[in-house]
C-alpha cells in the first residue's frame, strides 16, 4: 500500500539528548532554526506526535508565519497541516494545547484508547486502528482516509526509533545543538533495538546560526516482499535514469540500479546507454558489474519498468540476465504492457526462477512519463 513520505525532526544535544530533567523545556534550536521548522510545516499534509511529547512539551504545533499560512490557502490547502497524535491509551489532557489550537486534529489509537479519549472528550477525530498500534496501519490510514502525502514527525524519541527501526521513515532532518546534557535520566532521541541495515546517505549539512542541521535518507533495501522507506529512494532513482535515455519509437526508456544488501549503490544503467540502441537498462547496468562479486547474491534490483521476459535483440532477456547474476529480489514501478511483446511477464519468469518482485504503482506516472510518446 502507498505510504506517506515521512519526515522525521529533531533537534539534540552534542550528547544525543531531546532535553534535560529540569522542568522547563530545554530549547535545542536556534531563532533561525525556528524559523526553518516553520517552513517545513508550512510544506507538508499533517505533523504528528506521540502522547509523550504532548504530555512532556504540550505542544501547538502551529505554522506561525502569517505568510506561509497564506501560501498554503492560496494553493488550495488548508491553512494549517492535518495535527496527529498518537497514543496506545488514549489517556491525554483535555485541556493541552495540541487540542485547542490550529486546524484539523486526529488521534491514532487503540480499541481500548478510543473508549477512553471519547470519555475524555478530546477535541479530536479518534481512530482506532485495532488492538494495539501498528505503525504501517497509522500510515496507511493517512495517506488513504486523510490524503497525507507528506508527513513531518516532531517526536518524541520513543516514535522515531520505532518508525527508524521499522524501516518507514523516508528521510531524518536532525539539528545537532553545542551543548551537553550529561544527564542519563533525560529522554535521549534514539532507543536500543536493531535498526536497519547500512550507513544513512548524507544530503545536506548547513550551519544555521549556531546549530547544524544535517539531512539524511536510509539505503538499505528491505528483504523478499517487505517494502523499506529506501526501497522508495531507490526507485525513484531508476525513474530519475530512465529519463536519460535517448527517445525511441520502438522501445521504452528505462532505468535501472542495483544495490546491495547493506545499501551500497553497485551499478547503474538506462535504456540505449553510450549509444548503443537497442541495449535495456538492466543489461546496461549488469554489463558494468563483476559477477564474482559476493553482495550480488543480496542485492535488489529497481528498474522503472517491469524486466523483459522475451526480446528480439538479445539472446537473452533482462529478467533472466538478473537471475543468471544471481540475484532474487527486484522492486519494479509499471509492468510491461503488451507495446511491442503481447503477453509481456518479466515477473513470472523472475517468480519461476526464485526471486521476489515488489511492484510499487505510486511510482508507475513516473516510471510512464519518458514514454508518454508511445502512448496510444
């Protein structure tokens, strides 16, 4: 099922802590940093929260800029993003903030929590998603019952380990502040617990007065038929390269990459790369690989399009040039329709030969829009 793209925030101390034990809130960010956290409000569907941090910080979670309100009233949407919260109980103070201030609100709970916050009279939409919280079923209810596209987390430490070590988070945002805690009863950010595979990529690192901001993605794909947040960057790279490819009348445009198990990028191709015409994106990509490499045995395959199961200008097609690679799992946007080979299916002949196929159709307008000219 499409997920939202979910954004994690956070700012923390040189020691990794969200705050200290005084009973004030330990503020992390500078004035310029405040201000960028507003714009990225200003830019996505619904901000979310656990019952933690509207207990311990009793946040608005407001985009304060008249003006970046007014955008977003202009452009259609609502002046401030969708406000989530969730809580495995229900049990949450009427009177916070969170409740009273801003747009729409919607607390994801459980069968239990719903009979309890309706008690309470939260002043809130209250979903329960069954009897114990399920973080892909969260996800899924917003992106289809709310239409939540873009999703920023604000905490606390507690939700983003979860979302991390459940491999949904699509991309971290964290603010590294020049100070130390030292206490070890203060909530830290990140909890123990085994978190996906790799090194996270890192795509931005900017000074912002005194504090530093530093953006990473994850790239470890997922494994068999379970869907990673990377597996997502990933294909969005394969249909980024697919629009390299020199228009054709008489063949697709696709790309192509492949990566190992632990996240690392092995090779990359597109459809009639260097020059040659008739070359697809996968065989492009797997000319450029050692075939002793020992990762090829758990890498994933993402190609735009689904991978070709007959062709004319090859003796062998694309799936099976994967499978003689040795590698079982590929994640594929489209599936070849019937344009130029009737009865096209690349997946059954990867299916027959061991290997998983994840196809991820929120990415097939991507994947068709280099090929709008064979439309038809």
């Amino acid at each position: 099922m499409p997920l939202p793209y979910v954004l994690l925030s956070a700012a923390v101390s040189l020691d990794g802590y969200l705050d200290d034990t005084g009973p004030d809130r330990l503020l992390l960010s500078s004035p310029a940093d405040f201000d960028r956290v507003d714009e990225v409000r200003a830019s996505v569907d619904a901000i979310l929260v656990g019952a933690g941090t509207i207990r311990a910080d009793n946040p608005r979670l407001l985009v304060n800029s008249a003006e970046r309100r007014a955008g977003r009233v202009a452009a259609g949407r609502a002046e401030y993003p969708l406000k989530v919260a969730v809580s495995a109980t229900g049990d949450l103070d009427p009177a916070a903030s969170f409740w009273h201030t801003g747009g729409e609100k919607v607390l994801l709970t459980t069968d239990e929590g719903v009979r309890r916050a309706r008690a309470l009279g939260l002043a809130a939409d209250v979903v329960a998603l069954g009897a114990a919280l399920d973080w892909r079923a969260a996800l899924e209810y917003l992106h289809d019952r709310r239409g939540v596209r873009r999703l920023m987390v604000e905490g606390g430490g507690t939700v983003h380990t979860q979302l991390l070590q459940q491999e949904l988070a699509d991309e971290l945002q964290l603010v590294l502040a020049p100070l130390f805690v030292g206490d070890p009863a203060a909530p830290r950010l990140f909890g123990p617990g085994a978190y996906q595979g790799g090194r996270l990529r890192l795509v931005e690192s900017r000074r912002i007065e005194d504090v530093v901001l530093n953006r990473y993605l994850p790239t470890a794909p997922g494994s068999g038929d379970r869907v990673a947040a990377a597996d997502r960057h990933w294909l969005a790279l394969a249909c980024e390269l697919a629009e390299l490819c020199p228009p054709s009348g008489t063949a697709f445009s696709v790309g192509a990459v492949v990566v190992a198990a632990d996240g690392t990028e092995l090779v990359r191709g597109h459809s009639r790369e260097g020059g040659d015409p008739v070359v697809h994106a996968e065989e492009a990509a797997l000319a450029k690989v050692d075939r002793a490499d020992p990762r090829l045995a758990g890498a994933t395959v993402y190609s735009s399009l689904e991978p070709c199961a007959r062709r004319a200008s090859r003796p062998a097609p694309c799936a099976r040039l994967i499978l003689d690679a040795g590698m079982r799992r590929v994640v594929t946007a489209w599936r070849e329709p019937d344009t130029f080979v009737p009865g096209a299916d690349g997946s059954g002949v990867l299916a027959a030969g061991g290997a998983t196929v994840v196809v991820l159709p929120e990415y097939e307008r991507r994947a068709k829009a280099p090929n709008r000219h064979l439309e038809g």
